[in-house]
C-alpha cells in the first residue's frame, strides 16, 4: 500500500508542474526547438521564467522571460507565415507569473481581475502591462514572436502578450525589421520543410514606465531548418535598437555577438548540427 501512496504523490506532483510556467523547456514545450533542443544557458537571466505560451488550451511557442527586467529573453516558435490581414485582439497577460495556481491559458488583465479575482497590484507586481506600454513615444510594442508568422488566427492571437513583447523603436519596427520579418525570412527559409524560429532582446540601460520595464539596446533573430534536399541551414540577424537598420549573419557569429552583449557565458542557440559557418 506504501507504494500505492508513493506513486499517487508522484503523480499529483506531477500534474501540478503542467501548467504554463515551467521548471525548464525539457520535456514540456521543446517541440519548438530544433531537435527539441534549446538554448543553452548563456541567455538565462537571474531571474528567469519558463513559459509554454498557451491559448485556448494549445500551446503555441516557448518563451525564456526575464522577471527583473519584465521583458522576453527569446520567444521560440515554428515559423508558418501568412501574408493576409489579421484582427488584433486584446492584450494579454500570463496568470501564473502571478501564481502558479491560476489558468495556464494567457489572459486579459480585466479577466484575471473580474473573474478571478486577482488585483492589479499583483498583475502588475509579477509582469509588463497594458500601462507600461501606455502612450510610449518612439517605440512600439515589438513582437518578438510575431503574428504573421502563424497561419491560424488562434496562433496569431497567442502572440499578443505582454510577455512576448518589448520596447522596440518605432522606426525599426515598421522599417527594416518589418522587411526582415515579411520578406527575408520568407526568401531564407523557401527551402525549408520545418523552419524553427528564435527571436530574442538584450537588456539595454534605459526603461519606461517609471523603470518598470527595460527597453532592450539590441534585437536580434535567429533560424534553424533542414532544407527539402535534407540538408541542414542556419542563419542569424541583428539590430541595435536605436536606428532603422539590421545586419544579417551567420548563425555563429550572432552567437558570438549575443556572448559579448549578454555577458552570462557562452551562447548557443540551436542544436550542433545547425551549421554556424
């Protein structure tokens, strides 16, 4: 019987670690990874959080989120563009950055304060929020895992969290990391069967909202796919995140360059057979 009590604690632990927020990206929502791999330990900030992104019970991409700075290290995700137009939904937040008890669906902040009875001060303590992005001037609310590249409205309406965006210069948004998004990564990843996508921010020395939130000195993305002919194709890209401009490079000199911005250790962003030369 001793053994019967064992393994129905096994289980209910293990139950309560299936929610949004996880220990790590193993065995949980690496199916977003290239061979299920993902990155190495050189991004993790000191307080980092580990989140499935989850919408109507489906999980839709993996974020690495920094808790101190309240912006995504990276967003990781299959890349399945669409080209038509979108709604825009509301704006939403991850509940169990608040506790690990609530939903693990994304919801709006009214939803969490109106049906589940969460304060705004708790919202607000765990996470960006709609507020911090409030009339900002010279920078948008930047995807990093961005809408047109799902082919599902429901995929599309899944990136739409705070926890997904950052500070990002306007001119740069709606400029070259606009035709980075819609035209070059369409044209390096044609070959592709499954293209795996990384995106990610370094923290910068300048916030908004009252130091609430850290406007990022740096963009950057990143893919990994094996192409129709079987082989195997990686690139990166960069950007500062004052200026209208983004310089395309190879997968490891982005790592290199992430190494020295990051300053938390060796990075390696994909599994070794993505080719970094």
């Amino acid at each position: 019987m001793l053994w019967l009590l064992l393994l129905q604690v096994w289980a209910s632990c293990l139950w309560l670690g299936q929610g949004e927020v996880v220990n790590s990206f193993a065995n949980t929502c690496n199916q977003f990874f290239y061979q299920n791999v993902p990155p190495a330990k050189g991004l993790e900030p000191q307080n980092p959080a580990w989140i499935c992104q989850t919408f109507k019970n489906q999980r839709f991409y993996a974020t690495l989120y920094d808790k101190k700075e309240r912006i995504p290290v990276y967003s990781a995700y299959i890349y399945q563009y669409d080209a038509g137009k979108r709604a825009t939904p509301e704006w939403m937040v991850e509940p169990q950055l608040i506790r690990n008890n609530l939903p693990k669906d994304m919801e709006t902040e009214k939803t969490l304060r109106e049906t589940y009875s969460v304060s705004q001060k708790d919202i607000s303590e765990s996470q960006a929020v709609y507020l911090d992005y409030h009339k900002l001037k010279g920078l948008d609310r930047g995807h990093l895992n961005p809408a047109a590249h799902h082919d599902t409205q429901d995929g599309r309406n899944a990136t739409f969290t705070f926890t997904n965006i950052v500070p990002q210069n306007t001119a740069l948004n709606s400029g070259e990391w606009n035709v980075y998004e819609q035209k070059t990564m369409a044209k390096k990843s044609k070959d592709c069967q499954t293209t795996y996508a990384i995106v990610g921010a370094v923290p910068g020395n300048s916030y908004i909202s009252n130091g609430r939130v850290n406007v990022p000195s740096h963009i950057w993305t990143s893919a990994c796919c094996k192409t129709k002919q079987n082989t195997v194709i990686a690139w990166g890209a960069i950007a500062e995140n004052n200026q209208n401009k983004i310089r395309v490079v190879k997968l490891g000199a982005l790592e290199e360059k992430l190494a020295e911005l990051y300053k938390r250790g060796p990075v390696s962003l994909f599994h070794k057979d993505c080719p970094r030369t």
